[in-house]
C-alpha cells in the first residue's frame, strides 16, 4: 500500500488541505474535488492505484473541507481557484505536476490551463465543460430522467441547494442526487460509494454550494482560449453523463492543441468509480506519455 499523509499547505492567503499518496520523489499529481462544497474524500481510495506513476495530492479546495474556512467570500471564485493551483505547486516546491478535476474540479483545471498555459506540465479535465452553455440542458434531461420518483427528487435536491446551511443538510442533497450521476441511477455501487466515501469522514461546505448554485456554479468560459494551452490535456468522459456530455469534453481536447479525449462507455459522471479499471488505466498511461 502506498503511504498516506495529511498536510495544511501554505498559500499566501490561506492554508488548503491535502491528502497526500506515494512517494514524494515521483511528480505530484494534483487532484481537484467537485462540488462546489465537497472535499478530498469524494475520490475516495479509487485513485490511489496511480501512485505508482505520480503522488497523489487530494487537495480540499479554498475554504472547502478541512481548509482554513476564513477566507473572505470575495475570494470562492473560478479564477482565484485556478490561481490556487500554482501556489499549491510552489508549496509543495513541485519544478513539474500535473493536475486532474473532476466535475466542478475539472473547471477549475480547465480555467488553470487557460489562465496559465504551460504552468502544469499535464492537464487532465474529468466529466467537465468549458462553457457553461452545456449546462443549459440539464432541465431538458432531467425531464425524461427515471424512475420517475428519482426524477423528483433530484429535481427538489437541486432546487434546495440555494438554501442548504448544515452540513448534515449537504449530505442529503448529495444522497438525493447521486443517482442522477451514475449511468445507471439504481446501479448497487451508488451504495458502496456513499459507505466509502462515509467512511473518510467528509466536511462539507455548504456555504460555498450556496453561493455557487445561485451564480451558475462559477460561470465557467474558456472555450475560445484553449487553443493558447501549450501542454498536453486529456478531456475525460462518460457516455451517459447527464450533466457534463461527452460533447463538451470532445470540444474541449479539439480546441487544445495537445489534446485528447477518452470516452467511457458503461459510465456517467463518476468513471472513477463505475469503470475503476479503465479509468486508472486511461490516466496512468496519458501521465506516463506527458511526464516522461
């Protein structure tokens, strides 16, 4: 098993969480949660197989799971979480990383690539957009969305995003809508999942989840500058993602002048976890390629 430790790392303004797998000698790999609100535990143990190429570095994100939460509100945006990324590979002294986002991480790693084109030596974007026009759709979908008990629930979960205040509140709405992220929403390993992730101890923010689902969950916008991002980047997608479609990611490697996309076929927004296998496969080999 590979080692595990757990570390505040320095910013300028702020200290931010991180769970950290593998040797420090192998390029960090740093890893980006979704959300907005979740922290490190979402990815579970599903990517710790990696640590055989990179060290993992699980970051909880400004003001977000075990990171310090007095930062002022003014700062919880897109950009300045972007921004965060190079100051954690300054923190971490890291000459060359790579970073990997999932669903809201993933446009936070989108908006690092454009923002600071070459800064990470690879860019993986997982179960992303980046525009927020792919997010349009939602309501369209989630109409033929089944069962159709599930269909209402979701649709009551997100609608009680911009009043959610506890973090027992968080949990809910994350139990009620994680159906509609699996490609199939009765799909057993939903269970498995939620134990697993249970099992880390989670901190939520839902403060942050408040002010992001009432201002278009940052407003994501980098389609027309991918094609100034100079190092390699890989858009990872599932067939039957209902949130971020497969589309998007395939626009998005288009754009960039290195890049690439891999589709999962059996998955919706969490491969991770409904094709493990070729998940870590289709990563370990982009990164060996990119950091060799």
């Amino acid at each position: 098993m590979p080692s595990t430790e757990f570390r505040l790392l320095d910013l300028p303004d702020t200290r931010l969480y991180a769970r950290i797998v593998g040797d420090a000698s192998r390029p960090p790999l740093i890893v980006l949660h979704g959300g907005p609100g979740l922290d490190h535990t979402e990815f579970g143990t599903y990517l710790d197989g990696l640590a055989d190429t990179v060290q993992l570095v699980i970051l909880d994100q400004r003001a977000q799971g075990q990171s310090d939460r007095d930062v002022p509100q003014a700062t919880w945006t897109l950009a300045q979480m972007a921004a965060d990324v190079s100051s954690v590979a300054r923190a971490l002294n890291a000459g060359r990383y790579a970073l990997l986002g999932h669903s809201y991480g993933a446009f936070v790693a989108l908006q690092h690539a454009a923002d600071f084109p070459g800064a990470a030596a690879a860019t993986i974007a997982c179960c992303g957009v980046g525009s927020a026009r792919w997010l349009e759709s939602i309501p369209t979908k989630l109409e033929t969305f089944e069962p159709l008990a599930l269909r209402e629930q979701v649709r009551a979960s997100w609608a009680d995003e911009a009043n959610v205040r506890t973090e027992a509140d968080f949990a809910r709405l994350m139990h009620e809508q994680m159906p509609w992220h699996f490609g199939d929403p009765l799909d057993p390993r939903i269970a498995e999942y939620e134990a697993h992730v249970e099992a880390m101890h989670p901190r939520y923010a839902p403060d942050v989840l408040r002010q992001f689902s009432v201002a278009g969950y940052g407003g994501i916008e980098v389609e027309d500058r991918l094609g100034a991002v100079t190092q390699p980047l890989l858009a990872l997608a599932g067939r039957h993602d209902r949130t971020c479609p497969p589309e998007a990611s395939e626009l998005v490697a288009g754009r960039a002048p290195a890049g690439e996309v891999h589709v999962f076929e059996h998955s919706g927004h969490m491969p991770f976890v409904e094709q493990p296998d070729e998940f870590l496969s289709v990563v370990r080999d982009f990164l060996r390629r990119a950091l060799d």
